[in-house]
C-alpha cells in the first residue's frame, strides 16, 4: 500500500483544521452561535431522556427508539462541537493524528449508528400503521433491543475497520484540512499513500452504512403513505400522518445532506458547498431532532407538562 519513497519523507503528527478561519471578522459571533446551539442541543436531548425515563406513558417502542436516537445526538454533537468551539473562541486549530482518527471513529460510529436506528424507526411506524394487528407481537421489547444494539455494532465493526486502513496511512503534508472536522475524505486527500483500496473499500462501507438503511426507510414509508391514503376519513388520515411526520423531517434533512456530501459525485460545485452540508447533519439534525419531536408530539408535551406542574408543586411546598 504504501511506496519506498513516501516512507523516506517527514510524517507529519498534526493537521490543522482550517474550519471556518477564512471569516476571521465572524469567529466571536460564530463561536456564540455554536455555543447556544450546543447547550440547546444537550438541554433538549438531555430533557427527552429523562421524560422518557420517568414517563410510564412512553414505555412504547416508538419512544425506546427516540430515548435510544435522543442518546445517540447527544454523543454524536459532542465529537464536533466542543472541538470546534475551542478552535472558534482560542483561534488554535491544530489537532493531533491520533486526537483527529478517535473523533473521526465515534463520529462514524455515531453518524452510521444514527443512519439504522432511524431505518429501525421507520420500520416500527410502517408496523404501527401498516400492520396494526401484528404490532405488539412484532414490535416486543427484545425485537427493539436487537434493532438498537444492531444499530451500534454494525457501524463500530464498519468503522473499524476503515480506521484500521487510515492508520497505514502515510501522510506527509500538507497537513492542512479544510473542513470544522476529521472526515474521511478530507483525511484521505491529506495522505500521500496509494489510497485507492481504502477509498473504494470507504465507499461500499460507506453505502452500506447510508444507502441501505436509506432505502428501507424509503420504502417504509412508500408502504405508510399508501395506507394512509386509503383511510376513508380525512380525520383518520391526519391522525395516521401526524404519528410519523416528525420522523420524516429528521429523515429528510439527514439522508438529504449525508447522500450528497458521501455519494454524489464531488463536483467544483459540491466540493465547495460541502462544509455548508456538513453542518446540517453534525450540527443542526441533533438539534432538530429534540425541537420537532417536542413541538410536534403530543405525548411528549402531556409529559413535559407533568414534570413542569410537578416542580411548580414543590416549589410551592417549599415556600
């Protein structure tokens, strides 16, 4: 993999993270945003795991997949943001090989986790609405757990092996990579190996991560939107749509980008949008994710309020 003369040459033991140093003039504002996204995003996916928890009403599959989803965004904002607001707010961009290939793993292991538990979600709302009288029996409590830990394992076996390939790397500068985070492509450009196994190995894993789960999700809801259309009543048909649409915006701006960013071709144009992509699914789909279903979702609300009255409650005892 690696030729006689690449080995001779200087490795390099950091890269530089250029991130979003061209806008010097918007690193203080850009760090403020980041910061209340961040806090936002823990808050929120903090409080729907506790709702969850503590909630008996949401002892359902469908919220054990969003406690489980709520979980994997917290970790998942959590290998980008701090990172990326340390660099922001000290003007330091420089990151260790090794520091670069672990945040590069758990956002992997996260990002393709995240890409089968929504497949797994889709699966469970296209039993709920298309296959009522087998849920229960279909959607038991060991079904669900084999999904979510099926979720986990697959993608850290999956990014082990990538990871495995990226450490035979050399690289040898330069050792600037323009993007807020070590992804694969960037780190891949960065090497002066043959990289032509890892980059063809990276796309198959890469599309079985992303596309296959994507296409079970599309036909999921292919089959859900068909039987919605069938129910005679107008009033029926919004109830059945309400109960998954949350889910589809999440899909939607997930898939959306992450397809574009991995497995379109990296057109001039594609190329230069692509940390604008990126943003939408390491930064803006966590924080979707606890806004849409608590906005949108009325179980969720009814337990927020429970917990809001049970505080109002003590507080008064305690004067």
């Amino acid at each position: 993999m690696v030729n006689t003369k690449w080995r001779n040459q200087t490795s390099i033991t950091e890269f530089i993270l250029l991130g979003f140093g061209s806008l010097q003039e918007l690193q203080t504002p850009l760090f403020l945003l980041f910061l209340v996204i961040y806090i936002m995003t823990m808050a929120g996916n903090i409080l729907i795991i506790a709702l969850i928890v503590t909630d008996r009403n949401l002892h359902t599959p469908m919220y054990f997949f969003l406690g489980n989803l709520s979980c994997l965004e917290t970790c998942y904002t959590s290998t980008i943001l701090p990172r990326m607001l340390a660099s922001l707010l000290t003007g330091d961009r420089t990151i260790s090989i090794t520091v670069c290939f672990v945040q590069y793993y758990f956002f992997g292991c996260l990002a393709g986790s995240e890409c089968y538990l929504l497949a797994a979600m889709s699966y469970d709302r296209y039993l709920a609405i298309c296959k009522p009288l087998h849920y229960t029996m279909m959607m038991n409590g060991r079904s669900c757990l084999l999904l979510v830990t099926g979720s986990w394992m697959i993608c850290f076996v999956i990014n082990s092996i990538i990871i495995f390939l990226l450490s035979h790397l050399i690289f040898c500068g330069p050792n600037e990579i323009d993007h807020f985070f070590c992804d694969l492509t960037p780190l891949i450009n960065a090497s002066c190996s043959d990289t032509e196994l890892i980059e063809l190995l990276a796309f198959i894993l890469s599309s079985l991560i992303a596309l296959g789960p994507f296409l079970l999700t599309l036909i999921s809801y292919m089959c859900i939107i068909a039987t919605i259309l069938r129910i005679p009543s107008a009033t029926g048909r919004h109830k059945a749509f309400s109960t998954c649409s949350s889910h589809l915006i999440v899909v939607t701006i997930f898939y959306g980008t992450l397809i574009i960013v991995y497995l379109l071709p990296k057109t001039h144009t594609l190329r230069n949008l692509n940390k604008l992509f990126s943003l939408f699914y390491t930064v803006l789909t966590p924080l979707a994710n606890p806004l849409i279903y608590s906005l949108r979702n009325k179980e969720v609300k009814v337990a927020l309020r429970k917990v809001i009255n049970k505080c109002m409650e003590l507080i008064e005892i305690e004067k």
